[in-house]
C-alpha cells in the first residue's frame, strides 16, 4: 500500500521497497536511534558516526533531521503493517488475524516507543532542538497526510477481523469507508475497535516504560510483575467478550 502524492517532494515517503544497502543502514540504525533513545537521541552526524560514513553522504538522503524523523517513522510503521498483513494474507480464521494484529503491534510499540510516541505527538519533532528549516511546517503537514493513510489502511484491517470475530463469520478485509459506517451506527463494535486500538498502542508503550523495572527493580519481581502476561490476560479476555457478542 502506497500513499497518493500530489504535494512537492520534501525528502520522504522514500521507496521502502528499493532502497539501496546505505540507505537501507540508515533507516534501521535510525530506527533504533529513535525507537529507544527519542528525537533528542537522532543526529544526522550520529548516524553517520556509527555508520563510519562522511557526513556527506548521509546528507545525499537527508539534509535535515527533521526529514530523516519524519522519513523513519513512515519506514518503521509501513514496515509492521505490511508485516502483518502479509502474515494474515490468506487467513480467514479472524481470531487469528486479530492476535496477529495485537501481537505486532506489542511489538513494534514496545521495542520502538520513540516512534511509537511520533504518532500521537509529531509536533513534537519540530521542537527537539533541531536546526530550524523554512520547510518544517511544510513536513510536518506531509508526513501527517502520509501517515493518515497508512493509518487508515492499519485501522480498517485491525477493525475487519474485530468485526468479523463479532458477527461470528470469517475475516475478509473491509474498507475504511465501510469501517467508518459501522462505526457510526454500531456502538459496541465502535467501543470494541476503540478499545483494541488504544490500548494495543498503550500498553506497548507501557510495557516498554516497564523494562527498566523489571530488570533492575527486585521489588516488582517479588510482587509476581509480569507485564508481558498482564497483557496476554487482558487480551485474552478481551477477545472473549467480543466473540460472545
């Protein structure tokens, strides 16, 4: 799934499917960057450090930090969607695509919180204390059109398998116009897709402001701490309530 593009080229989306091997380093050496450490953690001039590169040549992809911000959430979060949706391609089961769904997303928030955290809040890459550019308005308008679709495209296949799971009957995916619609005139299946997707994100987010517990706090330990089985309870639960309809 790619975006439509009417507007100027501001340095992003890149063509994730084509990348050259360079380019490829950048965006996952950025991607760690930015999932654990956050925007203040991103430096053109770090990436090329730890990639033993002039500056020169990451300044061939990126010429501003902001771009390389905005390009690696697009590349992070397109990169988990199509992860799973490949995986559930030709699933029918819709308990399967929605764990899948769950599952995923766990993942990708709770190994990369400073991306995950971009998409609620990316004005906040505007003030991370980087170099001011004319067009930081401008990219910022973009990567939120952008990631609106990729958005929406994310929703409604999370949304079908939560739809199918309730009426009883196999996945097939659903348009967002039609996931829109039974969101509007369904309110327990708009409770329930509201609920599986903020708290995926949530808890991922949670889980990871967790780990530092976990690994070096005894305390939660002996209190039996275990987020990762919290949420699978949860989840667990969840889905249960939905097939029960």
């Amino acid at each position: 799934m790619k975006p439509s593009r009417n507007t100027p080229k501001l340095g992003f989306p890149s063509d994730y499917e084509n990348l050259t091997p360079k380019h490829q380093q950048i965006l996952e050496l950025s991607e760690q960057l930015l999932g654990t450490l956050g925007v203040t953690g991103l430096e053109l001039k770090s990436i090329a450090k730890k990639l033993e590169v002039s500056p020169s040549l990451i300044n061939h992809y990126y010429r501003v930090t902001e771009t390389l911000v905005f390009d690696t959430v697009i590349y992070s979060y397109q990169k988990t969607i199509r992860k799973i949706q490949s995986e559930t391609e030709f699933e029918m089961n819709p308990e399967i695509v929605a764990r899948t769904w769950i599952r995923e997303m766990l993942d990708w928030t709770t190994n990369y919180p400073g991306v995950g955290v971009l998409l609620e809040f990316p004005r906040g890459v505007l003030r991370s204390g980087g170099k001011a550019h004319s067009n930081s308005e401008a990219q910022l308008s973009e990567f939120m059109k952008i990631m609106s679709q990729y958005g929406a495209s994310n929703v409604a296949y999370m949304c079908s398998s939560v739809r199918a799971l309730q009426k009883g009957k196999q996945f097939k995916p659903l348009s967002p116009v039609k996931v829109a619609s039974l969101i509007a005139t369904d309110s327990k299946f708009a409770m329930y897709v509201s609920l599986m997707g903020f708290a995926t994100i949530g808890g991922g987010l949670w889980m990871a402001g967790r780990k530092p517990a976990d690994s070096k706090n005894s305390f939660w330990r002996s209190l039996g701490f275990n987020p990762n089985k919290q949420i699978q309870t949860s989840i667990d639960e969840f889905i249960k309530i939905i097939k029960a309809r």
